[in-house]
C-alpha cells in the first residue's frame, strides 16, 4: 500500500492543474482518472486566453504532458471508488482493486449532467445542445435558437440568451409552468414560446438541424440551452462527510478545502462557474493549498 502527499480524485483540467501545483512544490502525487471527461464530445473551448477555439481534448493532452514532466506526479487510469478516513490520513480503493493512502485529497470528479428524457439530446450535448453562452454563444450568434425549460431557470436563462440572438424561442415541451409575468416579459421582448411536447432532436452528428414534435411538426433551430440537473459524479467526497450545498455542489473555503480537515475540491464539483478557465484556477489554489498546509505542518513539528 503505496502512500502519497496527495490523492487527485480526477485528472481533467483542475486535476492537472492541482498535480502540476503540487509537482512544482515537489510532493508526492497521485493522479486517478478513468479518462471519461464532461466535454469529451465539445469541439472547441473558448473563453480561456490562448486557448480559445482549441479543442478541449487538445487542451488536455498538452497539460497532461507537461505534468508528466514533474518526477513526484505519477498517474493511474483506473476509478476512485471508496475513501475512508485512517490515523495516516485517507484510503482510496479503485474499481481494480488498487489501495492507497494519502495525507490529504483533491476531488477534481466533477460533476455528471441528467439531461432530459429526449432522444437525440445526449449525442448533440456539448455539440450544439449547449449549457453556457459565454462559452459557445458566439458561435451561433444571431442564428435561430431554442431554450428547453419550462421553470424560472429556464426563464432566467432566456433573457440571458437574447444577448446572442433575437431569434428565440423557449420550448416548454407541454402546458408552460411560467408566471403571467413571465409570459408577459418574454413577449415584450419579442421572445416566442412554444408548448409543443417534444419528440426527438434531428440531428446530423450532434449537430441540430430541427426540432421534431410528437403532432408529427417540426420547428428549425441551429441551438439550444438548457439548465440541466445534476448530481455529483463522485459519491465519495459525501460519504466522506464533505458538505454539499442546497445547489449541489461540494461547499468549500477560499483555500478550496471542504468542510472535512485535509479534503479539497475543485472545478465544477465546487463551483457554478463551468468553464475550462475556472477549472484551471481553482485547480491551481487546492494544488498550492494544499501543499503549503503539508509544508508548514512537517515545519512546525521539527
């Protein structure tokens, strides 16, 4: 039973971002991750300085190499499956049966997104079923977009999205649930919205060519956004004892550690923020934090 400084939960970009934190500060790191990132299907990534329009896959290789180039970073592709807290700090088992103990542990899991019960929206999520205007919004700007939703959420996002396009539309997919002011707002501004129950998205390669609609009509759209649900891709930070907010997400202090001592968390399992460039810097700070706390522990015993 090997034991590290650290255990990174993840290996995406706040994971490596954290490992490379923590091979800069020469300690002993684990990286596990079964190599099955959010945006495996996205494109291209934008809003990250020097960066923007490379594919995200593309981003995470070049990172990946260059962690690897730190001789205390080392990296498992397998998949967390159990911690428990021990007198040395924690114990991690994979789903292959390895063990490891570390001092201290990084959650960089993120989080996993429950779409809606639409066929054809998983193969066009992240492709042109979009979650954030600020990291695709401009690559089909003035272009016919729908919103999914038929809540506040989605009433917020809709007046979000109309930055983008004043071709919108909100499809409430059955009788729509939103207020007569609501109503009333949205019509103010030229917004349209459809209670059609949807069918399926017909699609050529994740890419949207129209909307079909179970009375056998159809609506065409080159995008839509939607608020999804989601639930937090590791059960193991929970069982651990780590709060997790009203929101979902893991609560954390300025230093990224959670509610549990010698725990951290980073990237969108810690924060509503989802973008590549939040993943980074937050990745950054739990790396750092968490090397200066090992740091001036073994200073403070000698």
């Amino acid at each position: 039973m090997k034991h590290f400084d650290v255990i990174i939960i993840g290996g995406s970009y706040s994971g490596l971002a954290a490992a490379m934190a923590l091979g800069r500060a020469i300690k002993n790191t684990l990286v596990i991750d079964n190599i099955n990132p959010c945006n495996k299907q996205t494109p291209y990534s934008h809003n990250f300085i020097t960066q923007d329009g490379s594919p995200p896959l593309t981003i995470a290789a070049k990172a990946r190499e260059q962690v690897e180039k730190y001789p205390t970073v080392s990296f498992l592709n397998d998949t967390a499956i159990k911690g428990d807290r021990i007198a040395t700090g924690f114990k991690i088992e994979t789903q292959n049966g390895n063990i490891f103990t570390a001092t201290k542990l990084i959650f960089a899991t993120g989080i996993k997104d429950i779409l809606p019960a639409i066929s054809g929206i998983e193969e066009c999520w992240g492709i042109s079923a979009l979650h954030c205007p600020y990291c695709h919004g401009y690559e089909v700007k003035d272009q016919a977009t729908g919103i999914i939703g038929n809540d506040d959420n989605a009433f917020d996002l809709t007046k979000l999205i109309s930055n983008w396009t004043q071709d919108l539309t909100l499809y409430t997919n059955g009788a729509c649930k939103l207020s007569n002011e609501q109503v009333e707002v949205l019509s103010n501004n030229k917004i349209k919205i459809d209670e059609r129950k949807i069918s399926k998205l017909d699609h050529v390669e994740g890419r949207i060519k129209e909307i079909l609609f179970i009375d056998g009509s159809i609506s065409k759209v080159k995008a839509i956004y939607i608020k999804t649900l989601f639930e937090q891709s590791s059960s193991i930070p929970k069982k651990l004892g780590c709060e997790i907010d009203k929101e979902g997400f893991l609560v954390i202090n300025a230093d990224r550690e959670t509610t549990v001592a010698d725990v951290y968390a980073c990237g969108d399992n810690s924060s509503r923020m989802r973008t590549v460039a939040n993943a980074v810097g937050t990745g950054t700070t739990a790396g750092m934090s968490s090397s200066k706390s090992i740091i001036l522990s073994k200073f403070h015993k000698q």
